[in-house]
C-alpha cells in the first residue's frame, strides 16, 4: 500500500481507537473557530470519532457511522455561537465557533443615507468621445438620486428596483424575488467632444422618503485631455509562448474576461486609464485593458500603428524530433491578435480566398480549423505560399473583418487539434501548430507522454475534509495509480509532483511542455464557495478552456461517471483557468467529486474508490487517444 494511503486509512483507525481510549473529540474541518461570512448560512463539516453522539446547539446532529458530518447551519445576523458538544462511554468533549453574518440587506427607506459610491478608480481619457462614465452607489431605499462630473449636471439615476428586471419577478406571485437590489442606484455619463475635465470629482446626491437630501463623493475622479493626438503604449511583458499567466493578458474591462495575449513589441492605441490598467483601442468600438506596468507609452507624437501586409505562408519544420506546420504572416510591425480554435461543423465564409474568386466558398473539411485576427491591421494580401505536402493546413482563406481587423480562416485537416504556440520572429507572427501523434488503434497510448498533475501539495492544501484527510493527499493518491495503470498500458507518464510538496501552478504545465506531454490531466477534489448548499452539490466534472481539449475532458468524464455511477455528474466545463489556458497540448482539469459531499467524499477516501477513480482516467485517456486514432484512419 502506498504510503499516501496508509495516511487516509489510518485517520479511520484512529477515529474508532479513539472512542475507546480518548474523550470523543471534535473535529471541524470548515469553518474557522471565528469568521465572517456574508451570507445567512454556513457550511459545517468534520468528524467524531464512531459511535460518538454530537449536538449543535443542543440539537441533535445527523453523524454518520463513520463520524462524518456536513450541515448547513442558518444564522442570525450578527454573531452566532455555535457550540457543538460530543459523548461517548460516558466522555464528553465540547467546542464552541463564532461566526458572524453579515448578508447583503437593502438598507431602510430613512434615515437618508449614501454608502459604496463608485467609481473608485479614477478614469482618464485621451481626448478620446462617446465613453461611458458609469456611477453608482448604495442608499436608502425609495428615494430620488441624480450626480455630476465636476461642473456638469446633476444627470438623473435610476434605483435599481426588481421590477426593472423581469428575471428577478415571480412568475407566479408576480412579486419580487428578494429586495437584495432595492437601494442600488446606477447611473451613465457618455463623453462629449467638448468635455474637458480635470481631476473632475464626482458627487451623488440622494433625496430620501424623510424629505432630506444627502450628498456623498466618489473615490475616483474623471479626467478628459484636450489634446486630438492619441497615445501610444508598447507591450514590455513577456509571456511564454504558450501558457500566459493572468498579468501577461489583455482583458474586456478591469479585472474582466480575458481577450488577447500580447507580444512583447506589441503597440496600441491607448485611450484611457483606469486605476492600475490603461485602456487601449483595438477595433471600432472595442477596446481592452492592459496592466500599467506592463506597457510604455511612446512619447505624444508617436503614430497610431496603420498597418498593411501582403504576403503569408505556411512551411514544415522538425523541433526537438516534433513535426510542425507554422504559419507566418509577413507584417511590417508587431501587432495585437487573437485566436479562435474553430471545431464546429463545415465553414461557410463569405471571404477572400487564394484559390478563388467566388467570394463565397465552402469547406469541405469537418470544419476544424483556427481564426486568427490581426488588429490594426489593413490588408493587402495578395501572395500565399502552402508547404507541399502538409498534412495540417488545408487552406487560408482571408477578408477584411471590419476597418482595423484582419481575419485569416484557416481550414484544418485534422479532426483533433494536439496544440500550438505562438511567438513573434522580427516582425514575423508565427502560429506553429503540433502534428498530430501517430496512434496505434490495438495499443492507443503504446509510447505516447502523458502528464498528470496531483493538484496543491506541500503548504497548498486544498479542499479539507470532514475525515481529517485534505485534497492534497487524496489526489496525489489518485494520481500514482492512475500513472502506474497509464504504464501498464504502455505510456511514459509524467507525474508533477510524487509526494507532498509545493509546486508552482504555472511551473506544473511549463514541466509537462518540457518533458514533450502531449497531453496534460490535472486531478482535483472540488469544493464550494460560502453561501452554498453543500447538500445542492455532488459529481465529478470536467473542465477546459481551449477547444481542442474539450473532447479529453468529456472522455475522462464519461468514463469516471460509467465507472463510478453513484459518483454524480457535474458536467463538462468551459472555464479559463491555470491549468486548463495553456495552448502547447490539451489540457484540462478534472474534479473527481465534492469533498463536502458525504457519498463522494467516502467514496475518494476508499481504497476501491481510489482504484476505481484511477483506472476510469487512465481509461478515458485511452479512449481519447483511440477515437483520435480512429479519425486518422
């Protein structure tokens, strides 16, 4: 027996000795001694040793046979003492938690009162128009709310009532949901050509049922420049190729989605700056958001980048013993761009093409293929070299997407994707695109490089549980003898971590890159939020970020829910994190169960479950790599 499992086993043993040589105990996994939770619940997890009775409050507590017990305690507002009290054999033990709630609560209609106005980053336009100024704040319900920017207004607000939103009325009741949202005024200024504001500050005014009228400030402030000639801001960050972390990535808004991942060199057009970040326009009406510290802005002056290509290729090249094609576009300058993994149904695209003159045109592919936007960008293509053969790139086809934006559609010939990276060379972007492994159909995974990742480790340790035996340890349990089953079926496996120690999240997936994975699984135990019913959740998901790793996760998936049916299905999903984002391979993220669930946490802790977890990864990976195997054929 491993010694990891030796560690879960022995937290049973230790809970049955106990009940005859100790007081009974408590053990509380979650939540801490004293805490806050801004909700009227609280999740209640931990252990007693078995046969022990326990009481909360002195109200019996369901505990299961093996000590286990998972509530969802309602609170009062304010401070809470919840004191939990054991017996067994004539023992008692006894512990006491403080925990306070604070829900969020719409104040009263009186007193008149103004709190949370918003914005709190101060916002700075480059001469730039038509951008919106958004205001808000919390206040006494029911009253008459207005602001102004510096000198101009007062610009009416609307309270943001529930019957101004459909979705939060009873359909049956025709009665507000909650009144979570009464008190909540939100208002929009749109910049005029003429603004000019410096440091302007903002203020709300509130009129309240008691007749009085309040005034309160916004932390931040509003600048508008007069000057017509934009910014300019070159990218200095540096991200690897293909695994960006959250700082080397341009987003929809402050602290929103991610968009693009520049290059370092990449220039924008900057139009603004809010708080940490500048905002930067890429296309007629979108723009993005960029770290301060990550761009310099070019002295005023510098030329908004107006830029125009007329050649791209597609060539062969062997690295480290991998086959590529790459894709280079010719361009003058280093521009900003985006990639979408196409894995839909046949394209049909009315575009430019180099092997016609029908403007529209439509593949005859499965439709796998890439979309690659270069923004900034104003086309001239008129000169495309194919590598010959190319067992990848079945053709690009081009148009003008809109003023600024050029769109290459590029029609793959592989129905699964197996990873790309990107980099510049000079002025040169070059997208290089994994050739697919050569799949054996009777062995699948013979000679093929996987990579496991056991989630957290060493100070890291995830999930508690009730039974005493943290994510961490359960998982890398999980992991071993999922690789040693990967091996017998005749892979090289790659573990990230092979005991209990703290690993890097971005160093995970670097290694696997390293070691030449071509595909990474990354195992977990999942867990809630506050403010969840633990009893609302329970099954193993999968999770993925780039498209062409979504077919992994739901084969691991199926194949853990077959195996393990009483485990529950959480479903597959689409969710940008660390260790689903890379590009170089699939990769995705798999969550074996829900340690505050009672059947799957037993069930994660079991031996058998632990066998059952491992051999249905190992298999599902199988699986993958067999119907990815049966498409080259």
């Amino acid at each position: 027996m491993k010694p990891i499992l030796s560690r879960i086993f022995a937290v049973f043993g230790t809970l049955a000795l106990s009940s005859a040589l100790a007081a009974p105990k408590i053990y509380v996994a979650y939540p801490d001694p004293t805490m806050m939770v801004g909700f009227d619940h609280v999740l209640l997890e931990g252990s007693v040793p078995v046969g022990a009775m326990l009481t909360l409050n002195g109200a019996a507590v369901d505990t299961a046979p093996d000590g286990l017990f998972i509530e969802w305690v309602p609170l009062n507002k304010g401070l809470n003492i919840l004191k939990l009290e054991s017996s067994l054999n004539g023992e008692s033990a006894s512990r006491e938690l403080k925990i306070t709630s604070s829900p969020t609560q719409s104040l009263p209609q009186t007193p008149t009162v103004i709190r949370e106005v918003s914005p709190t980053n101060s916002v700075v336009f480059y001469g730039a128009n038509a951008q919106l100024v958004q205001v808000s704040f919390s206040g006494a319900a029911g009253g008459q709310a207005s602001f102004g920017i510096g000198k101009k207004g007062p610009f009416k607000m609307l309270e943001k009532q529930a019957e101004n939103f459909p979705s939060l009325i009873n359909p049956e009741t025709h009665q507000p949901l909650n009144n979570s949202l009464d008190g909540r005024y939100e208002g929009s200024y749109v910049v005029q050509p003429n603004d000019v504001f410096s440091n302007a500050e903002i203020t709300v005014s509130l009129k309240g049922k008691d007749g009085k009228t309040v005034t309160a400030s916004a932390a931040g402030k509003v600048s508008v420049g007069t000057s017509s000639q934009p910014r300019v801001g070159i990218y200095t960050g540096t991200p690897d190729p293909g695994v960006s972390s959250t700082l080397e990535v341009a987003r929809n808004g402050l602290e929103h989605g991610y968009i693009l991942f520049p290059r370092q060199g990449t220039k924008f057009m900057v139009t603004g700056e809010e708080g940490n970040s500048y905002q930067a326009k890429i296309a007629p009406n979108q723009y993005v958001t960029i770290l301060k510290s990550k761009v310099r802005l070019l002295p005023v002056g510098a030329a908004v980048p107006q830029i125009s290509f007329t050649t791209l290729k597609t060539t062969r090249v062997n690295s480290a013993g991998q086959n590529f094609t790459q894709i280079r576009f010719l361009l003058p300058d280093i521009v900003p761009y985006s990639i979408e993994q196409n894995i839909s149904s046949n394209i049909t695209a009315n575009i430019s093409s180099n092997t016609s003159s029908d403007s529209k045109q439509t593949s005859n592919s499965s439709g796998q293929g890439m979309n690659i936007r270069l923004y900034g960008v104003e086309s001239n293509v008129d000169y495309m070299i194919f590598a010959n053969p190319d067992p990848i790139v079945r053709n690009i086809k081009w148009r003008q997407e809109q003023d600024g934006v050029f769109l290459a559609q590029v029609d793959l010939k592989v129905a699964q994707q197996w990873g790309y990276t990107v980099f510049y060379e000079a002025n040169t972007l070059i997208i290089q695109i994994k050739d697919p492994p050569i799949i054996s159909l009777e062995q699948p995974l013979k000679g093929h490089k996987i990579a496991l990742d056991p989630g957290h480790g060493g100070k890291e340790l995830g999930a508690p549980g009730g039974l005493g035996v943290y994510e961490k340890e359960i998982v890398l349990s999980i992991a071993q003898q999922t690789a040693e089953k990967l091996r017998a079926m005749g892979a090289e496996v790659l573990l990230t971590r092979e005991k209990d120690m703290q690993v890097d999240l971005y160093e995970r997936s670097i290694a696997a890159q390293k070691w030449g994975a071509e595909v990474v699984v990354s195992i977990h135990c999942n867990a809630i939020p506050n403010g969840v019913d633990p009893n609302s959740v329970g099954g193993a998901g999968g999770y993925y970020f780039q498209p062409q790793s979504r077919a992994l996760a739901e084969s691991i998936l199926e194949s853990i829910t077959t195996t393990l049916p009483n485990i529950g299905n959480d479903g597959v999903h689409y969710q940008n994190l660390a260790l689903t984002r890379p590009t170089q391979m699939p990769q995705v993220l798999i969550e074996t169960g829900f340690m505050v669930n009672k059947d799957n946490l037993r069930t994660l802790m079991s031996l058998e479950g632990q066998n059952k977890y491992a051999e249905a990864i190992a298999k599902g990976i199988e699986n993958f790599y067999k119907t990815a195997g049966s498409s080259q054929k």
